[in-house]
C-alpha cells in the first residue's frame, strides 16, 4: 500500500510531553495505529497507509491542544484518544477546559473523556442526575467533586452522601455495631473523596457541625432534604420503594446525583432494581438527566476497559441465548 505523510505543528515543551518517557506514549500510538512517528524540529511526522496516517493524525492535533492546555498527556490520555472516533476527538479539546476543583494537594480535578465532560454538564444544568455505567468511569468521584464544590461556592449548606445497605455476597447481620456502624465500611470510597478534596481538618470540621453526613439509605426515610446536594451511591442495590423514597425526600434548594451500575445488581429473591426502574419511569422528566457512560470512559488501568468489555460481550450473549430460548 502507498504510503503518505502528515505534520502537525508543535512547540518542543508539547512534543516532549506527548513522546512521554522512553517515547512510550508515541511506541502506543505507533503500535494500535500501525504507523510510524517521528519527532522533527517543526513538528511531529507521521508516515503510513492514508487510513491510519489521517486517524494518528487527529490524535495527535488532539493531544497537542491537550497539552498546550497544560494537561499532563498519560498512558489513560493515550488509551482514551486511540480509541475515540473523529468527531468525539474534535470535542476532546472542550474536556481540558472544565476544572471542577482542585485538591487539598492543589491537582485540578477534571473530566477525562467526553463521557464524563456531559455528565458533569448534566449535574450542573439539571437538579436530580442519573449516572449509569461500570466501575472505573468516575461517576461516584466526579459527583462528589461537584458536591464539594457546590458546597464551598454555598450554592448549598450541606452535603449528604448515601448508599443502600447492602453488598455482594455480604451479611450485614454478622458485622458488629448498628446499622451506621456496619455500613461505615461500605461508605469507604465516598470518604476517600472527601479526604482527597477537602482535606482531613476540613472534613473533620464540617462533619463535627452536621455539615456533612454519610449515612445508610434507611436514614433518609421521613426527612425532607433542603439546601443540600444529596450523593446517592450504588444505587442499582435500591428496592423500587427506597427509590421511591429517596427521590421524594429532595427539598428546595436542593441537587441530587444517582450512581450505579446496571450491571452489578446484588438484590437477592429476584427483586427488581429501582435504579432499573426510574430509569425507565424518569426518562422524559424535565430537570432531570440520564446518562450512562460505557467502558470508553473508565479510567483506570487499560487493563480494566478490556475486562469490562469482556464481561459485556458475555453479558450480551448470554441474554441473546435466554432470549432464543424463550422464543422457541
């Protein structure tokens, strides 16, 4: 096949941050690309088939504006760019525009895939939010972001985050301590955030004044939630009635995001999820967005997206089987 060549333009401070250490960032390229790419005094050069050349090129105009905004270009930034289409790398330029926050530690916290940048769109134009999609795709992190955010911008006065009490293959009935206590454990990755936005002494702080409070979905019943962002996590694990409730419970004032997985759904004797449910009842309520991300968006290690993947494509199948089935 004939093989052509593009440029495309960037300083040395961009280039060195694309090529990565050891150029293990362009080897990737290269590699899933099928195309060879080289570093030259006006810019970067790439050189294969027409097909690949034209997709290497994109990728790498994306990566440079990324880095031009002052990104850190990382093998997820690589992995994320190889995989996207052409026009979600034409969007991909809006995603470094979006800071939510920063960290204790100073590090701005920022969506990393398109996915994500509506997702957080979607929070910050619609009073309840539904995020749907596997673990790794940032939705508990990114919602507690806009939460810490909101609270410190006083948009709110408090913070709640929760979670039904329930988890795969556990008895909460052989854990010691009430109901709160059994639960603390599960709550583990809510508590992470906070810790890592907001710092130990300010947690510690505003959880001493009732500002923040972490607490198992039976908790909510009865309460009416005003002036509050409300984290409802793992909510694939809600009944259709605690759904129900907590939906219920949002006062004025107030935002809501809903997380979970569709696909980890530990109810037992059959019981249908109400995260399944509202979904399906909600759809064309106004104020209030639904969005699921997919394994493009996970952002942990590219190990993860392809484990994912894998256990999709079996999914699928095997409701293709049960549906045959059923028609016979």
């Amino acid at each position: 096949m004939p093989q052509t060549e593009r440029i495309v333009k960037a300083d040395n401070s961009a280039i060195s941050n694309i090529f990565g250490q050891f150029d293990e960032n362009i080897s990737r390229i290269e590699k899933e690309l099928s195309v060879r790419i080289v570093n030259r005094s006006d810019g970067i050069k790439i050189v294969g088939e027409e097909g690949n050349c034209l997709k290497a090129e994109a990728v790498v105009e994306a990566l440079v504006e990324a880095a031009d905004k002052g990104e850190k270009i990382s093998s997820q930034s690589i992995n994320y760019m190889v995989n996207s289409s052409g026009s979600e790398l034409k969007e991909a330029g809006a995603i470094y525009d979006d800071c939510i926050c920063l960290t204790v530690n100073g590090r701005p916290v920022k969506p990393k895939t398109i996915g994500q940048k509506k997702y957080v769109d979607m929070i910050r134009n619609n009073t309840i939010t539904f995020g749907i999609g596997p673990a790794g795709t940032g939705k508990t992190y990114l919602a507690m972001a806009m939460a810490i955010t909101a609270f410190k911008n006083n948009e709110v006065n408090r913070i709640i985050m929760t979670r039904p009490a329930i988890e795969a293959g556990e008895k909460l009935g052989f854990l010691p301590g009430d109901l709160q206590q059994k639960v603390d454990p599960y709550l583990r990755p809510l508590y992470d955030a906070l810790f890592e936005i907001m710092g130990a002494d300010s947690f510690a702080k505003n959880m001493e004044r009732g500002l923040l409070e972490v607490a198992p979905l039976a908790y909510m019943r009865g309460r009416t939630l005003d002036n509050a962002f409300i984290v409802l996590d793992e909510a694939q694990n809600t009944t259709p009635e605690q759904m129900k409730m907590f939906l219920t419970r949002i006062g004025y004032g107030s935002k809501a995001v809903v997380t979970g997985d569709l696909t980890q759904i530990d109810l037992v004797d059959g019981r249908r999820s109400g995260l399944m449910d509202a979904v399906r009842i909600l759809k064309d309520v106004e104020d209030l967005g639904i969005i699921t991300l997919t394994n493009k968006d996970v952002v942990r290690h590219p190990l993860v997206q392809k484990i994912i993947a894998a256990y999709e494509k079996a999914e699928n199948k095997k409701r293709e089987t049960d549906h045959g089935r059923k028609n016979r």
